[in-house]
C-alpha cells in the first residue's frame, strides 16, 4: 500500500516511520529542503521535545480539545517518546517542570533522530509542496504538487503544520487541503505567543527579565481572573513576553485592544504587611538618600523609574520626606502593577497556532477523516494546542503516532 505523508515535521515523521514500519510503501513530502525546521528552534534551539509526566496530567496541560487526545496520548506517551528517542541514539535529561530536552542541548539531534527513525522503518523523503488532494470516486487517492506533479497515494497523512512561523514551512497548506475535502477549520490565531502592550515603561524596561514574579491577567470585560502564575517573564520593545507571558497567551480569547489587563507583583514572597515593613526599614537605613538611589537594593534598577514614576514620587525625594500615603502607594504599585495589552505578537511569531481542523470530524484513535476516505491529519494542522512545557511536540508525536500505526484501516 503506498502511503504519501504531506510534512516532514514532527508528526509527519513519526508517521511515516510507523507506516513504515507496518510494510508500507511510505514517500514523506516536504517543501524544505530539510526535514523538520520547525522542531530546530523549539526550546531556543534545545528542543523542549515532550513532558515526562501522565496522561492525566498532559490532558489537563491541553488548551483545546484535550480529551480527544486520550485514545492516542495513552497508546503513545511521553515515556514512549522519550524510549523512542534514545533508541536512535539521542539521550534525554528531564529539568524543571518534568520538561524533557537532549542531553546535548541541541535541537538538532532531535531531528535527526526523528528522520532516522522514518528512514530507517524504509520511508522515502521527497522535495516539494502539495496544493490540492487528488479525490477519486469519493476517496482521497494522493495529491497534486505545485510543480503539476501527481502522486498518487492509497492513504495520506496531512501533517503540515499550523501558520506560526512560515520560514520553517508552516504556512496554514493544511487548513486549504481539509477544506477541499469538505473538513471544517476552526478559524485559527496564535497561541503561545508575546503580547503587545501601549504602556511606553514597557520599552524603558526592555531586556529586564525578572526570574520570580507574581503575575495575572484580568480580563476587563468580566472582571474575572483568568490566569495566575509565578515565575519568568521579559519586557520587551513592543511589550513582554517570557515562559509566563505565552502561557497566559493561551488564555486569552477574542482579543482586543483594552480587553485584559497584567498585574505584577515584584515580590510575590512577601505579604503588604511585610513589603511595607521592608521599605520602612529601607527607608531608615537611607533616610538622606534620594529614592531613585535608595530602592537599589529592593528592585532591579530598570524598575526603579518606572514605578517611582507610576506612583508619582520624584526621584530626587529623599527618604526622609516621603510621606506614609506615598510609601503605601509604593507598596501597593510593587504588589499589583498593571501592564495594558492591544494584543497579540503577529501569527509569524507565535510559538503555535490554535484552531484548525474540528477534531468532531476525525477519529481520535487513527486520526483518519470522519468526511474523506484514505485521508488522515496529525500534529498542529488539529484544533489542539496546549501550554509550554514539551506538549504541543507530544501532540505531534502521538497523532502522528496514532495515524500511522493504523494506516491501513480506513
């Protein structure tokens, strides 16, 4: 049975490796000259691969849709992965967070591995970019190249990808495929992705990347809290961006300018009470100082400025004449500083893409379509997409797990 994966990402490959390792005649097209480029920066090239954690505990790290990965996430799991990594060759360590990366810190042994794997099972690798199926009496039966090129096929695996960073080939060919197969794609956005904010602290605080902040997102439409976390962040010319920023990103639907609010507190460790204590004590120590020199020791120099500024206290205020309402403001500020955001980074530079083609319409245990068959999706091209922390490659590994274990059924 010839099998033609369209995409030599992540899931395309492990696709095509298990196709392949079931007898198949298996041809992987890809548009790039190099298999896998967007597996190359994940992790800022380390390659964040999987989560060595449960499928209980992976489900609840999905955004969207994340029981209709139970079926494929427990025939192949993050421990699979990882047991399939090494056995090309890649050994793994797993950090903070059960996050999983090489030993070697870079990105590139993944992909090798990944392809060894494909090639070794006897698939086939080929150079160029499918445009349109090819549908046959109500069957998909391969599919045209750009170039007028047809390849015919008995069953093909779409596993092109999202529309998040295009240089690496994923370009939305996907979404165009399903619906000339009749799939609904559920209209797509970024996810994961930095956030533009108009307050210009912003970019007076550009580079300054605090390790251990409090940090939430109103959303001012409901009054509501809809995200909370601890920890990296980083501002930005445009804004701020870090592991905390992209995360909260997939929490915020239906953006617009004014929408949701950030507030950050510069020191999550400590209580009012105790904060206000510390900048008494602060204030004493240095009561001829002035304030923008004073604070020193409490908040990053960059930070200093901006919050002076924001709670209206000169910086040339000496410490002595700062007054009990000025300090409580100052207190206050460093406990809930908000940030604005207009929106979203642009789609090219979001780390995934959310929406995609309704998973209603595909089997979860062989990802092959409900509307065409011969046809099946994997990876990102799904409207499935979780947090950072290794799950959105684990998607992609386990779909296209799932998709080419089960190749030969309809």
């Amino acid at each position: 049975m010839k099998v033609l994966i369209i995409g030599a990402g992540a899931a395309g490959c492990i696709a095509a490796g298990a196709a392949a390792r079931r007898g198949q005649e298996v041809t992987v097209l890809e548009r790039n000259p190099r298999p896998a480029r967007k597996v190359m920066i994940t992790g800022k090239g380390r390659c964040n691969l999987t989560n060595n954690c449960t499928v209980e505990e992976f489900i609840r790290n999905v955004r969207h849709n994340g029981r209709f990965l139970y079926s494929a996430l427990s025939a192949f799991t993050p421990q699979d992965t990882m047991a399939l990594l090494e056995e090309q060759g890649v050994p793994l360590k797993t950090e903070r967070g059960n996050r999983v990366f090489p030993v070697s810190d870079k990105a590139v042994d993944v992909v090798d591995g990944l392809v060894r794997y494909a090639q070794e099972g006897g698939a086939r690798f080929r150079q160029g970019r499918a445009v349109s199926l090819l549908i046959e009496d109500g069957i998909c039966a391969g599919a045209v190249t750009e170039d007028g090129v047809t390849l015919h096929a008995d069953r093909v695996v779409v596993a092109t990808g999202g529309c998040s960073y295009p240089g690496t080939g994923s370009t939305g060919d996907g979404y165009e495929l399903a619906r000339q197969a009749g799939h609904t794609v559920i209209p797509v956005r970024p996810s994961l992705v930095a956030l533009e904010s108009p307050d210009l602290f912003c970019l007076d605080m550009q580079g300054l990347a605090p390790k251990n902040c409090g940090f939430t997102v109103t959303d001012n439409r409901t009054g509501k809290v809809i995200y909370s976390d601890r920890g990296e962040m980083l501002f930005t010319h445009f804004g701020v961006s870090g592991p905390m920023v992209l995360s909260a990103s997939a929490h915020m639907e239906d953006m617009e300018p004014g929408r949701y609010t950030l507030h950050l507190d510069w020191k999550p460790a400590l209580t009012p009470e105790q904060l206000d204590a510390r900048i008494v004590r602060d204030m004493t120590e240095r009561q001829n100082m002035d304030l923008g020199n004073a604070l020193g020791k409490l908040l990053p120099r960059l930070l200093i400025p901006v919050i002076l500024r924001l709670c209206d206290i000169p910086e040339g205020k000496k410490c002595n004449a700062l007054t009990r309402e000025e300090r409580h403001r100052l207190g206050t500020t460093l406990k809930h500083m908000p940030v604005a955001i207009n929106g979203f980074r642009p789609m090219t530079e979001a780390i995934v893409t959310a929406g995609g083609v309704s998973v209603r319409e595909v089997n979860a245990r062989t990802m092959a379509s409900r509307i065409l068959p011969g046809l099946r999706f994997a990876g990102e091209v799904l409207d499935v997409d979780a947090y950072t922390g290794g799950f959105n490659l684990q998607i992609a590994f386990s779909t296209g797990m799932a998709a080419g274990d089960h190749i030969d059924e309809y």
